[in-house]
C-alpha cells in the first residue's frame, strides 16, 4: 500500500464541499464538511460532557442519545446545504437549518440522517477523486 493513498486534504473537510452521487438518494447533492471536522468534534464533546451522570453510563451512551447529540451536531457543524430536494408535488425545498435539524431528529427521516453522515464522511474521499480526475485532464 502507498502511503499517499490514505492522505487526505484535511483543510477542504474543514471548510466543506458539494457531494453528490449518495447512495439512493439521486440527484440531491449536500454541501457538507467532514465528519471529523474541529467544531464537529468540540461541539459533539461539550454536549457529551453535560448529559447527566446517569445517561452516561461509564464511556457508553444510549444509541437513542447518541443520535440526539448528533442530529444537533451535524446541523451546525457538518450540513449547509441541499439541491435537488422537492416536496410530493416537485418543487424545490430550499436548504433550511431549522428544517435540516428536524429531519435530522425524526426517526422516520433517518434516511436523510444517514446520508448527511454517508457525504461527510466521504468528502476526504471526494477530494481525492477530483484531484484524479484534475491529473487526468
């Protein structure tokens, strides 16, 4: 294995970058930063820190909590816009914080959920292919 295959372009997973091509999601692209991204991981800490003793359970936390904590995350420091995403009758829903941070907290969204998560971790990824494809031209 070349050791430059795992090097990625950390300063564009911190400022962020439009992914497309998400698994059954068509043609919706998401403007995302990295999933490990600083802000990602002090916010996602500080939250951690001030759940109650009980809910904390030693180093594990109730999935169900977990989940909470992230949808909160992700909404502030991960996704910052959609395209291509329609309400039942085809018109375009434009990005929207307070709306993303609902979808991300519904259980019957969690398709949505997942592929915020899905793009973020794979914007290092992403950079990689376009710079492939930048070489090849």
């Amino acid at each position: 294995m070349k050791i430059s295959s795992v090097k990625i372009d950390s300063a564009r997973s911190e400022k962020g970058v439009w992914i497309d091509n998400i698994p059954e999601f068509g043609d919706v692209r998401l403007l995302v930063r990295g999933w490990n991204n600083v802000a990602f991981r002090r916010m996602q800490q500080e939250l951690m820190r001030a759940l109650p003793r009980a809910q904390r359970r030693g180093v594990t936390i109730d999935p169900k909590i977990q989940d909470q904590i992230n949808s909160k995350v992700m909404r502030e420091t991960i996704l910052f816009g959609w395209e291509n995403i329609t309400d039942d009758a085809g018109t375009p829903i434009p990005y929207d914080k307070e709306l993303a941070g609902e979808w991300l907290d519904d259980p019957d969204m969690r398709a949505f959920f997942d592929a915020v998560i899905w793009a973020s971790m794979n914007v290092a990824e992403a950079v990689s292919e376009d710079q492939d494809e930048t070489a090849k031209n």
